[in-house]
C-alpha cells in the first residue's frame, strides 16, 4: 500500500493518547484528522495536533482522504464505527474490548471480510515482552502440557472508575460508562479481556466448554458529591472457571475495587513439565533439570516493555499481513465473556 498512510482517530479521550505518539512519530503514516463529539475539546486537540477536526464520526469515516482508522469510544459505540469504517473501504485498529457482545462482535468480523480490509482489535498486552518470551517457551515444548492458567487483575479501593474525569483544559467530561451495563461497562470486559487474551493466545485458543462464573457490584466511585445520580450497575468484581475441550482449565479473578492491600496483576502456568508466575511486570520459570527444581527469575530491566501493538497494526496494512490480534480471535473472547455473564446471572 502507498505510504504514507492517512490516518483518522475516532474518539480523542484518553485512551487515544495510547494510539496518536505512534502515529506521529512513524514515518509511514501521517495522522490527518480526529473527532470527538465534544467539540470545544475536539477543536482543542486538533489544534493542537494540526490536523482537521470532526464531532460525527460519520463525517471523518466519509473522508476520502484517509485510508485507516482508530476508534477509541465507548465500548458500545465499536461496532458502528467499525462497520461503517470497514464499509467506506478503510482499515481499522479498534480498542479492546471488540464488542459488548459477541452478536455485534461477529458482524464486525465478517464486515471485515466482505470489506477485504484489516481489523485488528488493541489488546495490547499481548505485545508485551515477557508474553512474547512466555510464547515461544510454550510453543518449543518447554511447558510440556499445560492443563491449568491461574490469572487475576485486582485492584484495591479507591481507584474505582470516576464517573467522570477532567481534561487538560480544565473542564469535566463523564466516563460512568465504564460503570454501566447499558453501555457496556464492568471489570469483565475492562480487565477480563486483556486477561483472556494473553492466556488464549499463550495457548493457541483452545475451545471453550463450560463457564462458570459469579459477579458482584459492591462499590461506587470514591469521593462522590452528595446526591450523586450515577448509575453503578455493572459488576465491579467477577471470578470464573473456564474449562476448554482440550482439557485444560482457567481461574480468572478481576476486581475494580475490593478490600485488598495493593494492586495486583498475575499469571501463574501449570504445565506438566514446566509451569511460570507472572506477577505485576516480573516473571520466574520453573523447571527440573537433571533431577533437581530450579527458578529462573527474567530480570525486568531486560525486558523491553514497549507498546508496539499500534505499530503491529501498520506493519499489516504495510505489508498486507494478518493483524497480529486478529478479528476473529477478538470474536472469540467476547463469545467467553458472554458466556461468563450468562452463567452469572443477575449481578449480585
């Protein structure tokens, strides 16, 4: 494809400060256009960035002059803007989590191909180092089998999602989607899909069988002002039990918010001839060698902890390889998500 590549972002909240430094400082694309349905904030950033400006993503999709886009909105705004990107004939990087659901998630999957464009789906813990080194242990045979991942993202009270934030100019702007159903809120599809995500990649997607799953909503947002109206009604913490058909099981545990001590993201593998902790950035393998049990420490000043997934995206528009997080892999951790909140039932 002609570089270098025009590129639109959908959305400039915060999360697209996670997309709009690479695509400034890579030389094969040129970032032309953003929107934002705030638009004394859209003017702002656009300003600021030098390039055009739009408050309906319709608008940006309908410019001919951009070839790929990022759409960085609330989770249940990604399918819209995906298909209708995917349809104007442009390529499209969409944050995590693909979908609120896996009927939506599947037709942005197949809008994708109809369309002949990329889609890749930002989960972006994928590219880190240490779940690249993870991988190619397990793929040279070193875990032997692995029957069992145990993997949890808790947090501590205290850093509940705000129901709204403020910008660098000074003025407030609401974010309680995080907290709502209807919106496609909850810690499940926040945390749990970057957790899902590693641990299926890690072991080549196995096909999921059986969920069991509780949730809970216990807590609101710090700090509220008195008579606050905000809607708290997705799960503020979620625990599960995935079986796979090939045997292996999965414990997943995530938390917004509970009366925990620190923060704290881990992975522990079970394999029969090896197994591996992850634990907040650190890892430690385990293995026997000549009779003997072993710990191998990975020294962290050793692993580069770059986010390379907005690059990953334009090397396959590029070289018009398979996106590295694939549409198709997205559609199968929405399918396990909605099958943790079918399980659960009503939020307790």
């Amino acid at each position: 494809m002609k570089t270098p590549i025009n590129i639109g972002v959908i959305g400039l909240g915060g999360i697209s400060t996670a997309h709009i430094p690479t695509y400034i400082s890579d030389q094969r694309v040129k970032l032309v256009a953003g929107c934002d349905i705030d638009k004394k904030w859209m003017e702002h950033r656009t300003n600021e960035l030098g390039i055009k400006g739009y408050t309906d993503f319709y608008d940006l999709i309908n410019d001919k002059s951009i070839d790929a886009v990022s759409v960085c909105l609330p989770n249940r705004y990604h399918k819209e803007a995906t298909i209708a990107a995917l349809e104007a004939g442009k390529h499209v990087l969409c944050e995590k989590p693909m979908a609120i659901n896996a009927t939506e998630a599947v037709a942005m999957h197949e809008a994708s191909i109809k369309a002949g464009k990329k889609l890749m789906i930002r989960q972006n813990q994928r590219h880190e180092a240490i779940t690249q080194l993870l991988k190619k242990q397990i793929d040279a045979g070193t875990f032997g089998d692995i029957y069992l991942i145990r993997t949890a993202w808790r947090r501590a009270l205290g850093t509940m999602p705000s129901p709204f934030n403020w910008r660098e100019t000074g003025e407030a702007y609401s974010r309680n989607w995080f907290n709502e159903k209807a919106e496609g809120g909850g810690v499940l599809r926040d945390l749990g899909c970057h957790l899902l995500d590693v641990a299926l990649y890690l072991t080549n997607f196995p096909k999921m069988v059986d969920v069991s799953c509780s949730a809970y909503r216990k807590f609101k947002a710090d700090n509220l002002p008195t008579g606050d109206k905000h809607v708290f009604d997705s799960e503020d913490l979620a625990i599960a039990h995935i079986k796979f058909e090939n045997g292996m099981s999965m414990e997943i545990e995530v938390s917004f918010g509970s009366f925990i001590g620190t923060e704290t993201v881990f992975t522990d593998i079970y394999g029969t001839k090896a197994g591996a902790s992850r634990r907040d950035g650190n890892l430690s393998l385990f293995k026997q060698i000549d009779g003997a049990y072993t710990t191998e420490t990975v020294r962290q000043n050793l692993v580069d902890g770059r986010d390379t997934s907005i690059e990953s995206f334009i090397d396959s528009i590029v070289n018009d390889t398979e996106p590295f997080v694939t549409s198709a892999q997205g559609v199968e951790i929405i399918r396990i998500l909605d099958a943790m909140y079918e399980s659960a039932g009503e939020i307790k």
